[in-house]
C-alpha cells in the first residue's frame, strides 16, 4: 500500500510539473482591432496619426512609411509624426521615410505602410474571415495553438519569410500582404517541384491542395495574401515564430477583456506590464507630459531574470515593499518580455528604478544602493 501511494504521488507530481511546462501565462497585452480589406486583399486599419485618425496599410515586408501623395502640402520628410494604435503601437515623433504611393492604393485615403519597425514588440494575429486583427504580448493569443508553430529560419528584420513546402520540396518565402493571389513562383522554383499549373502546400499542420501558382516571370518567390483565406496567421517578431492554424481548428473569441484592477497596498511587490501602467500609472500615448493618475507614490524594479544586480536587489525591495506597506505602490517590471514599455520610457540598465513622487515627475535611479535607496523613499512620503 506505501508503494502504491508513493506511486501515485509520483505520477500526480510529473502530472503537475508537465501542465505546467506547456501552459501559457496571460498576456499583459491582448488587443484586437477590426480592419478593412481593399480590392485587391490588401489590409488597411485605423491609427492616430498626430491625434488624427488616417489609415495605413499592413505589411510584414516593409518598414513604416507616409504616401508623399496623401501628405498635406506643409508636411515634409522631416516633420516628425507619433503613431499610436491603442495600448498596442507607439511611436513618438519619429521621422518616417516618404515613399510613391502604389496605383492600387489610389482610390483609398491610404496615409502610408505599417510596417515592421513598428510590430517588433508584439505578435501580431491576423484573421481574415473576421477581418480582425490582434496584438498581444508577451505570448500568442490563447486560441492559437503552439502545436501549429514553424521557427522561421531567419530573424524578422526586413520582411518575414515562412518556411513551407510545395509539393514536399521545402522552401521560405516572403508574405506580400498588398499582392493577390496565394503562390508566385519564378520560373525556376516551379521546374524545381515539377509542376505545369497547380500544387500542395503545406504550412505548419495545414496542407493546401490545387493551389495555382503566378508564375509570370516574378523576380522571387513569395507567398500572396490569398493565405490569409485559409487559416489565423500569428507572427511573434519577439521570438522569430510563425503560427498557421486553419480556422476551424479551434474556437476564437474575441471578447473584450475587462480593465486591469488597480493592484492593492499588500505589502509585495508585484508584476505589471505596459497595459497596466497605461491604465493606471501614465497614458504616455495621450499625455506627451507626465500626469500620474494615482495619488500614492510608486516605486518601479524593471528587472531581468539574467541581471544579477537585479537579483541583489529584489530581497530588499521585497522587505520595503513590506515596512512601507499602505504608504507607496512597490512594481516590478520584467525588462525582457516588456520590451515597449521599456524603450518607450528609456529604460536602458538595469537595475533601474523608476521613482513616482505623489506630486511632481518621476526619477530614474540605476543600480541604487541599499543605505540610499530607504533614504529616497522616505522622501517620496514626507
């Protein structure tokens, strides 16, 4: 009987530790956003540019860049521009490059490209039989499953390229979301998988059969935006992943998830994100100046798991968190999976506390030492 009670508690255990390894922690960022689907499939969605609204066109091949056709005749190539798209996108007076506006485009008020410069923190979901699209950080939206990940063979940096197969031959090819159709292929390509006129694609778990291919002298191949038909496509830029799930594979919602609660005086420290600091701490993409919209001072650990400063540090701030409690906010912000909220604030080493006075602007203090930093929260309640 002692056996077989050791036994079950040793199959309960790696049970546990099993659930545990493969499930995903909740997002600290989770938005989604309708969009419209021009003629020729390409996506375009709303953004504040300079706190007015204009629409901009999705593409993973490309960086951010303004129609010097739609611009006003004041503006110029080196009038800085903020971008914002919810709690997800934000660019702060940032130059961006003027380029030709495409003749497909003509007929739409298209301000310019979303591109990748401006996805390199999220990950972004697209679903077309919605016509919605998701940001979330720092993991995939829960209704993606990890079994339909493919790790790209390249990093993200100029355009993305998924890996697939065309009738069992392996390839990476670039998405063009502005291009019709699902698969160009340049004449060579498609002597390669032995075909005239149609073939089987297989991305991930989904195979796609009797797709017919372009195959009118493209420079390169690539992948169209016809995808999207088929399935959710969710690129992590962060972890240089891609995820195809077909769209029946499992249930997506999309409910809008409720305001974070403002976080109690418990006398811990404990873990935010930029959603949170957004709602609670500074609307930064709002208010260009600081306004602290709470009353109780604060005090910010951004950390990283691989900081061991960071490490000497935490004990203590655990025990002021504890001695001060009712009187200052104590947060912890882990540098590595908030990567925006960092940039965004100009957080660069670490340890770096950022200090919120009741009343006043906030301080950034790096690497601070125990004898001075009691000394600096005494000040922040007198």
């Amino acid at each position: 009987m002692h056996i077989l009670n050791s036994f079950l508690f040793l199959f309960l255990l790696l049970l546990s530790a099993h659930s545990s390894l493969f499930a995903q922690s909740v997002n600290s960022l989770q938005e989604t956003f309708d969009y419209q689907e021009l003629a020729d499939g390409s996506i375009a969605v709303t953004l504040q540019m300079d706190s007015q609204n204009a629409l901009f066109v999705l593409s993973v091949s490309n960086k951010t860049a303004l129609f010097s056709e739609t611009c006003s005749k004041e503006a110029t190539p080196d009038i800085p521009h903020t971008l914002v798209l919810g709690k997800s996108l934000y660019a702060d007076r940032r130059i961006f490059p003027y380029v030709k506006r495409p003749s497909s485009f003509q007929p739409y008020k298209i301000v310019g490209i979303l591109g990748l410069d401006m996805l390199r923190n999220v990950i972004l979901t697209i679903d077309s039989r919605l016509r919605k699209l998701t940001f979330s950080s720092p993991y995939r939206p829960d209704f993606i499953k990890l079994s339909n990940r493919i790790r790209l063979q390249t990093e993200p940096e100029e355009e993305v390229r998924i890996p697939l197969s065309i009738n069992d031959k392996n390839f990476s090819l670039p998405v063009l979301l502005h291009l019709p159709s699902l698969l160009y292929l340049t004449p060579d390509d498609r002597k390669s998988i032995e075909s005239t006129d149609s073939c089987t694609v297989r991305i991930a778990n989904t195979t796609i059969q009797g797709v017919a291919f372009k195959s009118d002298q493209p420079a390169r191949s690539y992948l169209g935006n016809n995808l999207l038909h088929y399935g959710l496509l969710s690129i992590d830029f962060t972890k240089s992943a891609v995820y195809f799930q077909p769209f029946d594979e499992n249930p997506v919602s999309y409910s809008s998830s409720a305001k974070k609660q403002l976080l109690t005086l418990s006398g811990k420290v404990a873990e935010i994100g930029r959603t949170y600091f957004l709602d609670h701490i500074w609307e930064y993409t709002t208010h260009r100046e600081f306004v602290y919209k709470d009353t109780i001072p604060a005090v910010i650990d951004f950390w990283a798991t691989w900081c061991i400063p960071c490490k000497r540090l935490s004990p203590l701030l655990n025990q002021l968190a504890e001695k001060y409690k009712g009187k200052i906010r104590f947060f912890k912000v882990n540098y590595d999976t908030e990567q925006q909220l960092s940039k965004d604030l100009g957080i660069g080493a670490l340890p770096t506390l950022y200090m919120i006075p009741a009343k006043g602007l906030p301080q950034q203090v790096v690497g601070p030492k125990s004898e001075e930093l009691e000394l600096m929260i005494q000040k922040m309640i007198k």
